[in-house]
C-alpha cells in the first residue's frame, strides 16, 4: 500500500460518497481508510508471499467468465492501442516458441523464425526493432506484429513447423495450475471473496486498479506479485486511463539535460558501464556472462557453480552489495562509501555478529567512509564519519511519486543553515562538498572549474550543492513556459532576499527570480489537464511505448546459477524457494515452522529513522509482534506477552505480543523501524567528548530472517547470504518459515 | 491517577485531626475529669490538621512555587475546595486559641469547643465532600456516602490518636469516658457497613461510568489493591481493633482465643496486657484510617480510564 | 442567540489514525513529553458484517457547557471564555489538580512546573481566525471546526446533516462542544484488540 495518509487523502471523500470501492489486501490491518463506518472498504487478510495466488485466482476467474477486455489485450503495438481508445497494449497475443528442441525455445517467435520476410524496422536510434510474431486477428495468418492492429489471443499450433502459443494461453495454463479452492487454502482469501473481487474488478471498464508498493513484493517469490499486478492491469486496457493505472506524477527534466542546463551531459566521463564492468551486488549480468565463469569453464571445469548467487535480471541492490563485501565476492572492495543509508539494519537476516565482524575488519574492507546525519547502526562500523546536512538544510528535485499522478515535481532546499561544520570557504560540509572534495582531489570529469554546461554553451563551476541543484531548479522554472518571475513583495516576505550570496551566483542574473518563485513555492506544478485528456486517457506519454509483458522471455530465460532451473515466463504462483529454486518446505517442515513473517510500515518510524525522535517515541515506544487472536489462543499467548519467533536456522526475532483481529493467521506481523542498536542508543565519542546514548532509541523488534542454506550449503558455511528473489535480487523481507513461542 | 498519597495522608490527618478536637471537646463531659487526655486532644488537633494542609500546600506545586496564587483559593464559591479552604482556616482558628487558652488559662470556653467539634464535623465531611464532587469523574467517590463514611473514619481515627497517646502519658485517664469503649466497637462495625455499601453503590452504577465503576471496585476486592485492602483496611483497621477491644472488655483468655484468631500479628503482644492489646488496637484503627483514604484514592478509576 | 460557542465535529469515518494531529498540535502548543492534549485510540472492532476495520478515535478537552473542572477550581483559573471554550488562566493555577480529577475525560496534565494545561482549541490561533492546529493538518478532513450557534457555519452545517452528532458520555449530562459522527456506531462494534493511545497499549485485549 502507499503512504497510508496520501492514500487516505485520496480514497476517503469517495468511499463516504460511494464512488469509490476498495478491497484491502494486507497480512495485517494497518491504520488506514478500513475505519468501521466508512462504506465500500473492506480488509481482506491474506498470508504474506502469497499476494500472486490471490492475483492468479482472479485471473483464472476472469478468463474463466470470460470478463477480461479482449479488445484491449489483442492490440499488438502502442499504435492500434492508441487509435482503440486505450493508453496501452501487451504482447499477450506474441507467440512464444514453445518447441524443447528448438534453439529459441523460451524466446518469443521473431520474424525469422517464422519463415517471414519483414522489412527491417530501426529505432530512431538507429537499432534493429524486433519483429515479433503474431496471428493476425483479421486473416488468422502469423504476421510480424506491427504488420496489424490486433492479434489472436489464443493459439496453440505449429508456424513454420514450430509449435508455439500466445502468451496469453500459455497464461491461462499458468493460472490453472491450482484450483479456486488451493488458491483460498495458500491465501486464507475465502473462494466467495477471490471470485467477488475478480467480478468486482471487471465490472468498471477500465476504471479500476490495483495500488501496490514494493511491500507486497517484499517476499523470494515477490515478482510474481507485480507480474499479477501487471497482468490485472492490462486485462480490463486499465494502463494510462484515468481511474485505471495512470502513472505517477512525470515532471520535466530538471537534474538532467533540461531546458537551461545540461546538468546530464559530463564531458571526459569514463566509459564504464555493465558491459565492461560488474556491480558488486550481482546483478543486471547472468552468471553465465561473467568473467569467472568463462574462466573456469575455459579451465575445463563443468557447470561450474558460483560463491554466492547472480541475479540477471536484477537492478542494482544495496543489500546484495553488502553481502559481497562482507564474503570478499565477486571481487574485493576497497574502499565503501555511503550516503544517508543504513543498509545493515534494512537488510532483513543481515544484522548479525559475523556480517559486522567481517565489516570492521580492514582485511575485509580497508576503508569505510560514511556521510550520514546520524551515527546509524551501518555508520557505527565506518572508519570515518563525514557529517551530512538534514532535509531542511539540503537541495533535492523529488518528484512526487505516488501522491500525485499530475505533471510536475517538488523541490526540497536549504531553508536554514546548516548545523552541519562550517568550512574554512564558508561551505558546509555534506555528502555534496565532500564529494566535489574529493573529486576534485582526484581531478575527476565533471566536477571542479567548468564542470556544467547551460544552454548557450557557457560553462559553470561545480563546487557546492547549490552550485548543481539551483540550476536543476532553473531547468524547471524554464520547462515548457518559464514561469513568471517573483514579486519584490513575495520575496521580501518569504525573506528569500536573504538567501546566500553563492545561491545567487549559481543561476545568471535573469533565471534568479524565476527560480526564487519555484523555490517559493516548493516546486512546480502543471494543471491536471495538462496531462490527462477530456476521454480520461493521458493526453502526454503516448509517443512512448507502455507494453504490459504477458510472456516475459527474460524470466522465462534466467538459468538459476546453482540448479539450472527456470520459472515460468508467464505470470502464476511460484511457492517460496530458496536462492536454487528447491521450495523452503522441501528444507523445513511446515508443521513445525507455521509462520510467516509480515513487515508492514510504521506509523511512527520510517524504514530506518525517527527512533530518535522524542515525540515520535512519545507516541509510541516501541512495536510489537502482532498475532493473529486464534493463533495466540492455540499456543496459549496473551495480549502483552513476550513472545519469540524462531527461524529454522534459529533466528530470533523477540517482542511483546500484540493480539489482535486484524491479523492473518498463520503469520506474525511487525512494524519495521524499530529494534535498532545503535542510531542513539550507544554512546558515541568524538575527540574524546562522549555523548550518552538513550536506550529508548533501540526499544522494538526487528525481524531476523534465516540466511540461505542452499548457499552456505553448496558453496562452504563460510559464505553468508541472504534469502532473496530470484529475478530481483531483493531481500525475502516478508514470508519465511518461523515458529513463535511464548519467551 | 490523578490524586497520590499526598492527599490521602491530607485526607487522614485532616479527619484524624477533626475527631481528636470532637473527643477533647467531649471530655468536658467525662464522668471522671480527664484534663491530659484532653490537653492531648487539643494539641493532636491543630497539629493533624495543620500539618495535613501543609501537605496540601506542597503537592500544590504551582501555589507552592507562586505562594500569592493561594490568595485566589476562594475567588470561586462554587467550589468545595474554596469552602473546604474557608473551613479549614477557621478550624485551625479556633483550634489553635482553644488550644493556647487551655496552655495559659488551664480551661476553655464550653461555647469555643462546641463550634470547634461542630467546625471539626465539617472538616471530617469536607474531605468526603471534596472527592465526591469529583464523581462525575471517579464514580467510587460517591457523594452520598463518603462524607458520612469519611465523618465515621474521622472519630474513630481521632479517637485511637488521641487514646494511644494517652495509654502512653496518661494510662490512668484512659478509660475515663466509658462509651468510648462502646465507640470502639461500634465504628468499626458501622465503617465496615459503610464500605460496604460504597461498593454496592457503586458496581450498581450504570451508563458511561458502569465500566470505571465496577473496574474500581474490582481493583480493591480482587485487583491491585486487594492486599492493602482486605488485610490493610479490613484485617488491621477494623476486624483487629474491634476484636482487641471485645477481648479487653472479657476475660484476658478470651482476649487470647480472639487474638489468635483473627490476626497472628497480635499474638506477638504479651497476653493479658491491656494497654499493650489497646495500643495495637489503636494503631490498627489509624492503619485502617488511612488505607481507607489511600484505597479511596489510588483504586479509583476514571471514566475514561486506561 | 448572538453568543459565540465554539465546537468540534469530528467524523469517525474519515479518521485513519494518522496521528498528525497528535503530532500538530504537539508542535503547535508545545506540549511537553509524555503528555498530550489530543491523542487517538486505535483499536480493532468486529463490524456487523464479520469483518475486521480499525477504528481510530480521537480524544481531547470536550470544552463542556457544564464543565466540571470549571466548577470545582477554587482559583477560577479554570473557566469558560466568551467563545464558549474551557480555559486555564495559568497565573491562577495553583496545581491543586481537583480539575484534573473532576474531570471524566481525563484530559488534563499538569506541567513540571506545576499548573494544570489542556486542549485550549488552540485559542491563540482560533481568536485571530485561523483554525486549531489539529483541524488544518487533517488528512482526511475528519475535524470541522467552528462557531455552534452560527447556523451558517460549516460545523453546524455539518452537524444539521449528521442530525446534531453524538457526544462522549451524554448520559453524564455535560454538554461537550466536541461532538462526534459514528461514535455510538462504532462503540457498538465487539473490540478486537488491545486500545492503543497512539501507539502504546492503552488497554490490553482480554481476548
């Protein structure tokens, strides 16, 4: 769920008026719009990491009534979407090469492959666009598909002598797998509620929608809920429609090649990319395409099988990243910067003796520099502590994300000065002067004298903060029509005439009071019109594709680096596993480990802060481990008791029980946030001057998740690794096998 | 909680005190004269009370740290407190000249003690008063009962201060008033009767207050304060005083059987002294005296409480 | 009637126990830690239809027509404002605290200093037009604000839809200026769950 306030904001006057019906889908009933006089709400507990055997019911009850939009999942480009009515199309209708011995097997069908002679089609960047194979819905003949507007849905045959099938049919086998009533057994979702909802879903046009955040995909299985998500999306055309799934709040270019600066473009940057480097964390390069697996195979091993896993299809991870430092692979790192994060404590299983062990030992890493306000339970381990600047005192361009589906951003600056120390050039020091430091130190690009670009080729120092975001801030009071420039009267009150001298020399004469009115204002908003047009469709964005994937070649690719497995393509249910793919009951038994676990925001901490503050600890002092009130009846817990969650590796993760209705069973949930070691709660000595720390601060549960014993186990207990998604390397926060006992 | 044990020990020794100057008064009518028994009276009296609004006057904190705000303490009439001021003030009057004519004159006016005792009723019913007009808030603290609960606590409590000292200066004159003898068995009886009915009352109350209400009760028959409350106030406050006296008005082997049976703590006292079981009696009652006020104030549960 | 009386409605329905009010008026009044002159209970409630939803109510000073702290300070620190709001002088307090127990909301502290503070309905931006700090930051619009006998307002208008709203513990007779929508609905639903003040255990589930 979104930030439960803006998301209230947003439902509360429609539901009151009956516009508006909601299902809550949660392990745990937060605060939140499910109030118990409010109509059309309703809070359906379901058990974490299964959020995709609840998207796939509804989708097998859909495509069993027959209630999905068939119009809106046949067009086979943006194109014949656009001139159908929709924002949005999917490559339900591409045929899949569905053919074991054939070399593209998994790989959905190109021209080639079916024996189809296409003009070759270029991007406008020059690159070859594939040419992917459908049935065209007009003729019932495969044609390449931007050769017609509309696809058949469901095929199931032979094209060049390849057997192949739609994305969409292979879907329906996926759902398929389990019934209605094993899908309510996996979800505790009762069969009246999964097929009221699909009817429900599909009974609006293209007025619904699914609102999930990284939350519900918190779990090792985590991608098949935002492929189900995807998937429900796209099955009633819902994508950039408005009351479906519009997207959020696009904005001007600001921090990068915008309007007045080309804040995006550093001459002399060094070629480093994926392609001839490795992120530490694993990710965004299969197993198979690395260094070292070409070199041992080439030493003549077989199927040679890595120290710690790969995650092809992942993004960079902050937590996998820790992990490799911590076991000295892929490689070693040297030196470990970071900025305002407190990856230890964020890491579900990572916040353990031996991870912190191998942290402070400079054989591990020799040098740990952290910039951060607060000295955290990461930065308790640096070697050097930079001091860093709070939100009031420091520049960002955020934009708004979930709260607001208009075009435009907000802008944070420096209201105050900064408590942080004050430096000998009148600098405060932050992440920001000590980068432009160093980099400057090491004579990198982009950085130092003529570092920034503006529009008429004139170039500008990069030295300070200001010196980059003011500018980012010039870009977007010039974006479209440059906004009109600040009264004296407005500046005088808001005593932005008082504003430093460098702040006023990072943008010319003339942009000045124009970026004072954006900063006036906190940013820059254009009106809903703007964006959305008169038949509820997004007016801006259609030049740019939004193809939802039925069939993902790419999942359906991703060899598992240790069992050589591979999940679907296709969206369906996928138990939990672990890092080889071998599901965790295959490991532990379910009878003894009953439990899963369920993080859920706090309403008085964030992921990793506010334990220091006060007011917030006034409001509450500390979290609880929330229990479903017949779960705790059967092992004997009451209200208040201490309670403690064990993993089958023998994780403990203790608190005080909060019995509770509004609780799934079968799981335990926990306000994140809380259960810290550090971040206050220590005492801290600098130069000598020692600040008492409050234990209050540390007061709470954190969740200790099992490491992998697939990895330990195959590749030596030396390694520690997380639980994580196979595809996105993120860690299994949510789900996991405990058992609870009273402590 | 919003009141502690500060008010509760006000509470006691403002009715303590209040009963002490009543029996002096009294002792103007003691068949055989009893002048220390009521010189003791006189002092305990101004004393007690005295030193329990002095006790007010701390836990005021604000008044206490602003010492001219307690010039405003009758600004408002329809406070009891304002009253409750009003009467304090000229009971301590009184007290205090009856108190330094007896010292330098040897005698009192009969007239003085008259509307001293009748000043000192008022004390005693003023700190049931005063918690009572807070019931809306604490439905235990019931208007009805507790003055008149309160005014019987309040003689006995004076009472067995101002016997124990004189068991311990004056043993001869203990026993000049007769009926207090008889007192000594009835209050007990009588402030038991009372409590109970203050229970009935109030786990009888309906509507918003029902919860708050039968909660308190609870507090002091099973919960929190069960202890201090069946032993404190019921064991030694009521229940031992009042076996101790019917055992000194019987035979010393009865004294013994009634010991043993209702509180082993006496058997400690050596048998067959009267003054020794008559000063535990004593101190029992005034144990019991402020168990009442403290378990009055610390079960009670608000309304809206948590 | 030309006399002001200032009051609160609040709509049970719209609160999400956000707690920013809390927190507003935290900073608003500058209330000191571990007191609070708003707060919100937070609790499960089984709803007629079997199932679970959250309910959060808020709480503070109900600035009762017939006040009971009012009648019982001695000082007359305590007292009703031409508004028709409950408000302590503090020069008056002398912290005796009977306000505090007459009082059957419980709403009322007394500072380290030693008077006794409360809800004031943010009267220092209520006498010069603004709202209380609780009602302008409400996410959900929950809180309405303003004059009762003005029959233009937007509470009264409010309350004339809800048919004059309901009150805490109407049978103590007190006349709260603080009035609610869904209170007795909402009372009326089996609780499910330990009662939270914020988020601390206010009164534990007895299951």
């Amino acid at each position: 769920m979104i930030n439960f306030q803006s998301s209230g904001k947003r439902t509360l006057a429609n539901l009151a008026a009956g516009k508006l019906k909601i299902d809550v889908i949660d392990c745990t009933l937060a605060n939140g719009s499910v109030t118990p006089t409010i109509p059309g709400i309703n809070w359906i507990p379901i058990k974490p990491a299964t959020n995709a055997a609840f998207c796939a019911a509804l989708v097998q009850k859909i495509i069993a009534d027959k209630t999905y939009d068939a119009d809106a999942l046949s067009f086979t480009t943006q194109k014949a979407a656009v001139a159908g009515g929709y924002g949005a199309y999917t490559n339900a209708t591409y045929l899949v090469i569905v053919d074991e011995g054939h070399p593209n097997h998994l790989k959905l069908m190109r021209a080639a492959d079916a024996g189809i002679d296409a003009p070759e089609e270029k991007d406008k960047d020059g690159k070859a666009l594939d040419q992917f194979v459908v049935i065209d819905a007009a003729t019932g003949q495969p044609a390449v598909h931007s050769a017609c507007g509309k696809g058949a849905l469901e095929f199931e045959g032979e094209v060049n002598g390849v057997k192949v099938r739609t994305g969409f049919s292979l879907l329906k086998d996926s759902v398929n797998e389990y019934t209605m009533e094993e899908y309510s057994e996996i979800t505790g979702v009762s069969v009246e509620d999964l097929e009221r909802i699909a009817k429900e879903y599909t009974s609006h046009g293209t007025r619904a929608g699914i609102c999930h955040k990284g939350g519900s995909a918190a779990s090792v299985n985590g991608i098949d809920t935002v492929m189900g998500a995807a998937v429900l999306h796209a099955i009633i055309g819902a994508n950039q429609m408005i009351g479906g799934n519009a997207p959020n709040s696009p904005a001007p270019t600001t921090a990068g090649n915008g309007a007045r600066y080309k804040l995006g473009t550093i001459a002399g940057k060094p070629d480093v990319s994926t392609k001839n480097a490795t992120y530490i964390s694993r990710t965004v390069k299969a197993w198979e395409k690395t260094d070292e697996y070409k070199n041992r195979v080439a030493a003549g091993e077989k199927d040679p099988k890595p120290l710690m896993p790969w995650f092809g299809n992942g993004a960079a991870s902050d937590s996998q990243a820790l992990l490799s430092i911590v076991n000295r692979y892929p490689y070693q790192a040297k030196i470990l910067t970071s900025f305002m994060c407190n990856t230890l404590q964020a890491t579900p299983g990572a916040m353990r003796d031996e991870v912190v062990e191998r942290l402070c030992d400079p054989e591990v890493l020799p040098l740990h520099i952290v910039c951060d306000v607060f000295v955290g339970e990461h930065a308790q381990y640096a070697d050097y502590i930079v001091p860093d600047v709070t939100p009031y005192e420091s520049f960002g361009l955020p934009t708004t994300g979930t709260t607001f589906t208009g075009y435009g951003t907000t802008v944070r600056w420096q209201v105050k000065e900064p408590e942080s120390m004050l430096l000998d050039d009148g600098r405060h020091a932050s992440w920001e002067t000590f980068l432009a430091d160093v980099a400057q130190a090491c004579e990198l690009p982009g950085w130092g004298e003529n570092a920034i670009k503006d529009a008429d080729g004139k170039a500008w120092p990069l030295r300070d903060a200001c010196d980059f975001y003011l500018k980012a801030v010039a870009n977007l009071a010039y974006a479209e029509e440059p906004v009109a420039d600040i009264s004296d009267e407005e500046m005088r009150v808001q005593a932005l005439d008082e504003l430093p001298e460098s702040f006023k020399a990072a943008v010319t004469a003339e942009e000045w009071p124009k970026v004072l009115n954006v900063l006036s204002r906190g940013g820059r908003y254009w009106p809903m019109s703007y964006v959305h047009d008169a038949d509820g469709r997004r007016s801006r964005g259609f030049e740019k594709e939004n193809q939802t994937y039925y069939y993902s070649e790419k999942r359906a690719l991703n060899k598992n680096c240790y069992s050589g497995k591979r999940l679907p393509g296709v969206f369906g249910y996928n138990p939990e596993t672990f890092t080889d793919l071998s599901p965790m009951t295959d490991h532990f038994s379910r009878e003894e480990y009953p439990f899963g676990a369920s993080e859920h925001k706090p309403r008085f901490r964030s992921i990793s802060m506010l334990s220091n503050s006060p007011v917030m600890r006034d409001l509450c002092s500390h979290n609880y481990i929330e229990l479903n009130r017949e779960d705790a009846a059967a092992l004997g817990i009451k209200d208040g008791d201490k309670v403690r969650a064990t993993t089958p590796l023998g994780d403990v993760s203790e608190g005080i029980a909060m019995v509770r209705a509004g609780q799934t069973k079968g799981a335990f949930a926990l306000a994140f946030g809380y259960g810290h070691q550090n971040y206050g709660a220590q005492d801290i000595e600098v130069d000598g001057a020692v600040t008492k720390g409050d234990p209050a601060v540390a007061a709470g549960v954190r969740i200790h998740q099992m490491l992998d014993p697939t990895v330990t186990g195959v590749t030596g207990d030396d390694v520690i690794s997380i639980i994580a998604e196979n595809d996105a390397a993120s860690p299994g926060r949510c789900g996991g096998m405990f058992k609870i006992e009273k402590a | 909680m919003v009141w502690d044990a500060f008010i509760a020990i006000y509470l006691f020794l403002a009715g303590l005190g209040a009963g002490a100057f009543v029996l002096g008064a009294l002792s103007n009518w003691a068949k055989k004269p009893a002048p220390r028994m009521k010189k003791i009276a006189f002092v305990i009296a101004p004393v007690a009370v005295a030193v329990g609004t002095l006790v007010l006057v701390v836990d005021a904190k604000a008044g206490f740290n602003n010492p001219l705000r307690f010039f405003m303490l009758v600004s408002n009439l329809n406070s009891v407190m304002a009253w409750g001021v009003v009467i304090l003030s000229v009971f301590l009057a009184v007290s205090v000249v009856d108190l330094a004519l007896l010292l330098v004159r040897k005698k009192t006016p009969k007239a003085l003690d008259v509307a001293g005792a009748l000043l000192a009723v008022c004390v005693a019913a003023y700190t049931g008063v005063l918690l009572g007009d807070a019931g809306v808030a604490f439905p235990l603290w019931n208007m009805a009962l507790l003055p008149v609960l309160f005014v019987v606590s309040a003689a006995s409590t004076g009472m067995a201060a101002v016997l124990f000292v004189t068991h311990l200066v004056a043993p001869d004159e203990a026993e000049a008033l007769p009926a207090l003898s008889k007192a000594g068995l009835v209050l007990p009886v009588l402030e038991l009767v009372l409590v109970a009915a203050l229970l009935g009352v109030t786990a009888g109350t309906s509507g918003s207050a029902a919860a708050a209400a039968s909660a308190s009760v609870a507090n002091l028959l099973s919960g929190a304060y069960a202890v201090p409350f069946w032993l404190g106030f019921v064991c030694v406050g009521q229940v031992l005083p009042f076996a101790l006296e019917l055992a000194r008005r019987g035979k010393p082997g009865a004294a013994k059987a009634a010991v043993s049976e209702v509180a082993d703590g006496a058997a400690a006292v050596a048998p067959g002294s009267g003054k020794a079981l008559a000063l535990v009696g004593e101190a029992g009652v005034l144990v019991g005296g402020f168990m009442l006020r403290y378990l009055v104030i610390m079960a009670a549960l608000a309304v809206a409480f948590a | 009637m030309s006399e002001k009386k200032l009051g609160m409605l609040i709509d049970l329905s719209l609160c999400i126990g956000c707690n920013a009010c809390t927190v507003a008026c935290k900073r608003e009044n500058d209330v000191s830690l571990g007191a609070f002159n708003t707060w919100i209970e937070s609790f499960d409630v089984e709803r007629p239809d079997g199932r679970i939803a959250r309910a959060n109510v808020p709480k503070q000073c109900n600035h009762c027509e017939d006040a009971p702290c009012v009648k019982v300070c001695p000082t007359n620190a305590s007292y009703r404002a031409d508004d028709g709001t409950v408000q302590i002088d503090q020069d008056k307090c002398i912290g005796c605290k009977y306000c505090m127990a007459a009082c059957p909301y419980q709403v009322r502290y007394q500072l380290e200093s030693g008077e006794v503070q409360k809800c004031t309905f943010c009267h220092h931006r209520t006498s010069v037009g603004l709202l209380p700090a609780c009602v302008s930051t409400c996410v959900g619009y929950a809180r309405t604000f303003g004059d009762l006998n003005d029959p233009e307002s937007d509470i009264s208008k409010r309350l004339a839809e809800a048919k004059g709203g309901e009150v805490l513990y109407e049978d103590l007779g007190l006349h709260p200026a603080l009035r609610y929508i869904g209170l007795n609905e909402t009372e009326a639903m089996p609780v499910a769950s330990a009662i939270h003040r914020g988020g601390n255990v206010m009164r534990p589930y007895e299951g």
